[in-house]
C-alpha cells in the first residue's frame, strides 16, 4: 500500500455527496420516461400496440419507431443499431418502445401495459452456428455472419514449424463481461428556451452522443448541448450504448416539449448494453531448442452480438498485438468478428487485448515447461527490445523500450525467482497449494490505426489571475480533470489553486474524439502542452518590454513571469493586469494531433500505435485442495506510463486494473440462456467485494516519452489487460493444471 | 395510510404515504438528498448506504414503515458533524474516489464501523466494506482512507 497524497479536484464534491449525477437532476415539469422490452431474442413483423398504456394515469406518450423523425439507425462504424426497434427483433436487448408519464412509477405501470407482439425466428446463439454455411445472415444487407476478418501476415509460419524444437497447439477461450460500472445509464433532456436541447447524461462520449441524438432527431449539432456532468464510471461501457439513451430521452423531450428523464435501473442496463467479447482462439506456437518463438498461427472469433458497435476496432487490437509483447519473425494470424444474436458486444476497458493476452502468456509459460527453460529467461529471450522489431513490422525506436527493466522491477520486488522454486505443483502438506505466475504485455497506447487521434484544449485566462480551463477529454471518474490542472499548473509555472476547470458542453470545446483507449492524458494532456505554449508566446510578447528582455527571454515559474534578472519579474496578477491594460485576453486555443500511424489491410503491416505501454504483473495464489477454491493472495504490478502527473491516481488505475481483472478471472461471467441474459443484477453476476482482493502493490516506472508532449502515456486499460494469464500460470505452479478457459475453474477432483 | 414518524438529519418527519414506499426514494425523491445513489435496487451494491440509528442499511430494501421512531442519517446530514469531517478528508487525502458513485455509502459504511470500532484492523474494514461495491478503485485506497480516519480521528469516535 502506498501513501501519497491524492489530488483531484472533485474529491470533495464526491465525498460529501454534492456531486450530482444524472439521476440526482430534476426539472421543472420533468416528465420520465422508460423503455419497453420484448421477450424475443430474433423475430420479425414487430408490432407494438400502446393504446392500453396511453390511457393510463399520467402517461403522456407512447413512442415507437415511426415517431423518429430522424434515422432510427447508430453506430459507430455502422448504423446497424437500433435506438428503436423498426419491425425486427435481433436481440433480447432490443428496445422496442418508450414511455413517457408524468412520474416514473406511472411510465412503469403504464410501459407494462404495452403490447408488443412479433414472430419469433430462430436465434444464432454460437459462433459456430453462425459460421454454418446454412445459418441465416444476421447484419442487414450482408451475406456473412462474418463482420470483420483482420488479417496479419509476417513471414512464413508455415515453412518454420517443421524446423521448431516444440510445436504447442492449445486453444482458449474467454467468457462475456459486463463492465458493471456502479451507475446505471441515466440522461436528462431538457429543451432551452432557444430551442436547444440540453443534455445531461452519463456517457464518456459526448460528442458521440450529440452525433447520436443529432441524427435520430434530424438536426444540427448546433441544436444540441451536451454536458459533462459527473458519471458514475464506463469502462468502454458508456460510449454509444449510452449515447442511445440519450438520443431516446431526447426524441421524448422534443416531443412533448418538456424535461424528460430516462434513468435505467441494474436490470436494464445489463440487459440492454454492450459486453465484452467472448473470444475462441486458436494459437500454434513453435520453439527453437532454446526457447526462441520462431513462429506463430493463430486464428480467432470474437462474437460481436447483433450489432458490430465496435467489433472491427476490438478484433483489430486483437490482430496487432496477437503475439503479445514477443518479436516473432513468422506470423500468421486470423481474426474474425462474428455475428450472432446474442446482445452486443462492444468497447470495455482492455478492447480485444486481455483475450489474447490470456492465450500468448500462458503459451509461453507451458513452452518454457516443456523446454525446461525459466519462464523469466524464456520471456526476456523473446520480448521486444529497443529498435526491435514488432510483429507489425513497426520499429519501436520513437521511445524507451522499458518492458525487460519493468519485469525486472516486479520479479524483484516480489521475489518471484525463489518463490517461483517454493511453487506447491500439485502437492503441498496442508489442504492449500500455493502458486506464483506472471504475465508481461505491451499495449500500444490511444486509438492508433483503428482512429483519428485529436484533442482540444482551451485556456481562458481571467485578468484577475485565475484561470478557466478545458479539454475535449470527458471526465470518467478517472480524475482526467486534476490531470489537466496539474499539466497546465506545471507548464505555466503557478500555483495550481488559480486553476479551474471548467465544466465543459459539446458546443464550448471541437470535438476531440472519444474518452477511451487509455488516450485521455496522452492526447489531452498533449493539447493542454500546445494550449500553454501558445498562451506564454502571448504573455511574453506584451510584457517583454516590462520585464526589460526579448520576448523569448521570459521565463514562467514560481507564480511568476521572469526577466532576464531577479529584480525583473511579474506576478502573476501583474501580468494579468498588463494584458488588460493593452486590451489583450489572455486566452489560447491548441489543438494536438497523434503523431502518424499506419497499417495495411491485407498484410497486417504497419506502425500500429505511435507508442507502447509496457507492462508486468505477478500474481500469489492459494487453490485450497479440497474445493478447488481459487485464492489471490498477492499482487505486485510494474507499468512504464512515459511519466506519471498524479501518482495516488496512477496507482489507483492499476488497483482498480487489477481489480476488474480478478473478476474476469475468477468470477465473472455474463450467463446467456437462448439469448437471454440470466444474471441482470449485481446479486447474480458478481464482481469482486473489499474482501475479494488481495494487497496489491504497484510500481510505477518512468520513461518520458518523447511523442507525448507531457511524457506521459497512460495507465488505464494496461492494468487490467494481464493480471489473468498472471493468475492462470500461478494456478498451474499451484495444481499443475492449466487452465484454458475464463473463469479459471479448479474441479476439487481434479487435485486429487 | 398510517402516519410514519422519524428523525432524518436530525430534523423531526411526519409521512403520510404508503409504508411500502422504499426509504431511498423518500430520501431522494422527496427531500431532495441525494447523496445515497441506486446502482442494484436489490441490496448487493450499497450504493444506497445511510445509518438507521447509527447502523449501515441499504435504504433501497428499507419500507419506510420501516423507520418509525428511528434516526436516518444520510451523508448530508453526516458531512457536517465532525466525524462527517474526518472521513471526508481522509477519504479525499487517500484517493479514495473515483467516479464517486461509491463514494457515499461507503463513507456510511466507514461512519457506521468506526462507531462501532473506533480502531479497526485491515481485515475489519474489509469485512465492513464488503457490503458496499466500487468498480473503481479495487478497494485500496478506500480501506488506506478509513484507516487514516481512525488515526487522525482518535477520541472522536
């Protein structure tokens, strides 16, 4: 446990409950509404009949698809999602109609009224059902159950297998998570008296949002503000899932011209909302005699669900890092999104790499046992090295390559090399065995080749000293904000506290893509850097005179702005006052673009990420003899995050990390029966407890990175992406059992 | 329709509504207190954390017929005592929040341990917490901050 001082400049709104969030806002003549479900997992000729409802106490209206007047269709790839169901039901989460009543038990009584009727078809629940060249095509307009095959092709695996030393064939399996974030989508619409809707919702992306309500309603995304309120935690979970709440609370105060708000209870949100892809992989892997990797195959399936949300991006993380953190010269893999009916799959926190992740370090540790060679020695042989090569043909010279110095930091500190000997191996003299394993990655950091990389920044000086300040980058609860603050309080040379930041609209700040893919401090952290450059190149040149120097010649630090000497400088409050006086504001917009990424189609070819986050974690098990019970007793994790801005929330990322990471491995997992999801509370589908989690340390390691204009790359999706293949190997120290599939299960007759 | 008589930060109530009405909507639908948040509606998450006589309940599973003659204690009341203070500080120096949503059942949670133990050990504050669900922070930082509100709060409980 460590003990630093946190800053984050929601804390105390957070702590003493004024934070409100998008269910804690009410309005004047607030109307609520809530969605309509049908029990059918596929089926057509929809009818939805509301007249029963519609004449109940208090409803207002009943909405179905013919009242949009936009496109019924969203997504973010696709406009293949349904925000209202138009005539086809693809999935149990489909929302079929909507219900608007002057309270929420009215809308309740009133939407369990509503009719809705359809004929069923026959669902597409599995990935192989859905590769049957006889299966009936779920995505509209296609002739292929198969969304997206991302292909990567280096070398010639083929030829090389014949010559390996050991040739292991396993295949893995990962199950569907849901993120589980604490608060359940909620959104409240409020029409403005200049005819723009305002939004408050719970979403990590409001400019997708916007774009989401913008086109369901048919206007401009100047009619439309959305807010940046609180929210109670995404995980990838909020993006366009959350945007279609939003874009239906507002179809209903367009409507009836009156706030609605359409807030989700547990059942809703689980039933309704994207998970994250269950993956079937395939991997051979050959070795030399010494334990080099010579060469790779793989082939993979990621259920996407009905809708393909963001499946080609999820599958193409997948594709790029298909052989985690190891330079293999011949590689061949396959990876496809496949459509099924079960509900969609989408963005979580990790986005395609925890799967593989689960393949590749578990691969490497049963070439290591069968070689006789250390998993350590096995994994340093092969791993990516400074102006090494990837398996994308991308040079990693751009940055440190820190992935040996970070192992080496966590093998130390927890004494991995004699406790790896300590290992129990089946056998032990108590009813427990004990077990330690580790698993290294490299995650390339923001969107890279699957997006467009930019962000904004404003700084709106005030000429009383204090300073306004904001991002494109939506505050998730992860603390971006204080990052931003901290950044800009560093670059400018003052004190933090004349810093505030702002809370921000899709109409005060350009668009700057999506808070995800780890790229909040990297993109917006950059754009605060180019903000404060301009701002001091603007201070420097109407106050140069003053300070008796060039205006290259200004310095800014200790809440000053400095001469060439010490009897030449300003405060800050002076310098603000100048500005005035010249009729200057001082304000600075920047914008910072990622530096360029490429990637080639057919081959799988190119510089996937313009950088990498390089990653260790070790994992202490006790697996009690009798049960089977699975026990995480200690976890020490090292990430090189480029440079850290606020180390307790650096450290806090890799415990929470870690955290949803332990759930993956040993606990969770969404249950569809027939397309239906049978754990749709947190009673049922359970994620880790206070008393579920071991200690955790974390390590922080710092190579500046020079791409990010902060040197700082990131933190949150690193930490969870590796904890269960860390988990399944000490498992397998543990019992002697490997484990191929999520949730790790011991069966108690298996030890004996 | 009986009468339902309590005391809610530390103010005197008189409801006059169904008793079957969940004490959670009461406090955030008709007094406006919405620090106790919905993330279950079941009980499994404690997100809707107040004290009932200075015990931690889930205010989603509470009836308000419930409450009769008991004293509600929700965070906006609790945040302005002195020992409201002192977990309020220590959860903020400790980093203990993150999205938040948590965040004020768990400081009833801890309010509700620390009468009850003013100098907990690890595993008790786990064992308090566990009623309360962050997918956050992986606990961590949570438990550092009740810990810091024991020391620093010696005597006050």
């Amino acid at each position: 446990m460590a003990r630093i001082r946190a800053y984050r400049n929601d804390a105390e709104a957070k702590v003493t409950g004024t934070a409100r969030y998008a269910d804690d806002y009410s309005f004047p003549g607030m109307l609520h509404m809530v969605p309509v479900y049908a029990d059918y997992v596929s089926a057509r000729n929809l009818a939805v009949n509301g007249a029963e409802a519609l004449a109940q106490p208090g409803c207002i209206a009943v909405l179905t698809a013919s009242d949009v007047p936009g496109n019924c269709r969203y997504g973010q790839i696709e406009e293949d999602y349904p925000i209202l169901a138009e005539g086809t039901i693809r999935s149990w989460g489909d929302v079929t109609a909507l219900v608007i009543a002057e309270t929420r038990e009215q809308a309740l009584q009133a939407a369990s009224l509503v009719k809705v009727t359809a004929e069923p078809m026959e669902p597409v629940l599995t990935i192989e059902a859905a590769l049957d060249p006889y299966a009936p095509i779920i995505p509209e307009g296609k002739d292929s159950n198969i969304v997206v095959h991302h292909r990567l092709r280096h070398g010639d695996p083929e030829a090389v297998f014949d010559q390996c030393e050991l040739v292991i064939e396993e295949d893995f399996h990962t199950q569907v998570i849901e993120q589980a974030y604490m608060e359940p989508e909620s959104c409240v619409c409020v029409p403005r008296h200049d005819g723009v809707l305002e939004i408050y919702g719970s979403m990590q992306h409001p400019f997708s949002t916007r774009r989401f309500v913008s086109s369901f309603l048919d206007e401009p995304f100047s009619a439309i503000e959305v807010y940046t309120i609180p929210m109670g935690g995404g995980f990838g979970g909020k993006d366009d899932n959350a945007a279609a709440v939003c874009a239906r609370a507002a179809l209903g105060a367009r409507i009836t011209g009156r706030p609605v708000k359409l807030t989700y209870n547990r059942e809703w949100s689980v039933r309704e909302t994207y998970k994250r892809h269950p993956y079937r992989m395939h991997y051979k892997m050959g070795f030399s005699s010494e334990g080099k990797i010579e060469a790779v195959e793989t082939t993979m399936y990621a259920d996407s669900g009905a809708y393909l949300s963001v499946t080609p991006w999820v599958t193409w993380r997948s594709t790029a890092q298909c052989c985690g953190p190891y330079g293999v010269e011949h590689v061949k893999a396959d990876v496809y999104g496949v459509a099924t009916n079960n509900v969609f799959r989408g963005a979580m926190r990790g986005f395609g790499a925890p799967q593989v992740n689960f393949a590749v370090e578990q691969l490497i540790d049963i070439g290591a046992h069968r070689l006789g060679i250390h998993p350590l020695g096995m994994r340093r042989m092969n791993m990516v090295k400074q102006n090494g090569e990837t398996v994308t043909g991308q040079i990693l010279d751009k940055h440190t390559v820190s992935l040996e110095e970070v192992m080496n930091s966590v093998v130390h500190h927890i004494g991995y090399r004699k406790k790896y000997e300590q290992c129990s191996r089946g056998t032990s003299d108590n009813d427990e065995l004990y077990g330690i394993g580790l698993s290294v990655s490299y995650r390339g950091s923001s969107l890279g080749a699957e997006g467009m990389d930019y962000c904004s920044c404003v700084i709106n000086g005030q000429h009383d000293g204090s300073i306004l300040l904001e991002t494109g980058i939506h505050e998730n609860g992860q603390g971006s904000e204080s990052v931003m603050m901290l950044i800009l309080a560093e670059e400018l040379g003052i004190d933090r506290k004349r810093i505030r930041y702002r809370r921000s609209s899709t109409s005060t700040i350009p668009d700057s893509g999506t808070t995800v893919a780890t790229r909040g401090t990297i993109m917006g952290g950059s754009s605060v850097v180019v903000a404060a450059q301009k701002l001091k190149e603007l201070i420097s040149s109407h106050i140069a005179q003053r300070l008796k120097c060039s205006s290259d010649e200004v310095t800014f630090h200790d809440d000053k702005i400095w001469g060439l000497t010490y009897d030449n400088s300003l405060t800050w409050e002076e310098a603000m006052k100048e500005l005035y006086l010249q009729r200057v504001a001082p304000y600075a917009f920047g914008t910072y673009q990622g530096p360029d990424v490429s990637w080639d189609d057919t081959t799988g070819q190119g510089d996937a990420y313009f950088t990498y986050v390089y990653s260790c974690q070790c994992a202490e098990v006790m697996v009690h003899k009798h049960t089977g019970k699975i026990r995480v007793t200690n976890v020490v994790a090292g990430h090189d995050v480029g440079k850290a801005i606020n180390r307790a929330m650096v450290l806090g990322q890799m415990y929470g990390g870690i955290t949803q990471g332990i759930g993956m491995t040993l606990m969770e997992q969404v249950q569809e029966a027939g397309g239906k999801i049978t754990n749709l509370n947190l009673g049922t589908y359970r994620i880790p407890r206070s008393t579920d989690i071991p200690e955790m340390e974390g390590i922080i390691i710092e190579h500046y990175d020079p791409l990010s204009l902060t040197g700082a790359k990131g933190i949150g999706e690193p930490a969870i992406e590796l904890i269960a293949p860390a988990i399944a190997n000490a498992v397998y120290h543990a019992t002697g059992i490997r484990c191929t599939s999520l949730p790790l299960k011991i069966r108690p007759e298996d030890l004996s | 329709m009986n009468e339902i008589h309590c005391r809610i930060n530390g103010t005197d109530y008189t409801f006059s509504f169904p008793g079957e009405r969940r004490l959670l909507d009461v406090l955030r639908e008709d007094l406006q207190l919405t620090a106790a948040k919905e993330g279950c509606g079941e009980g499994e998450c404690g997100a809707c954390s107040v004290l009932k006589d200075r015990r931690v309940v889930n205010s989603c599973m509470i009836p308000v017929a419930a409450v009769e003659g008991c004293e509600i204690m929700t965070l906006e009341g609790f945040r302005q005592t002195p020992e409201g203070r002192c977990i309020v500080e220590a959860f903020s120096d400790s980093g203990a929040v993150q999205c938040g949503f948590c965040t004020p059942g768990m400081v009833m949670a801890a309010a509700s341990l620390l009468f009850e133990n003013p100098d907990p050990s690890e595993v008790q504050i786990r064992t308090a917490l566990s009623g309360n669900l962050c997918r956050c922070t992986g606990y961590d930082m949570i438990v550092q901050g009740v810990r810091l509100a024991a020391e620093r709060g010696r005597g006050l409980w």
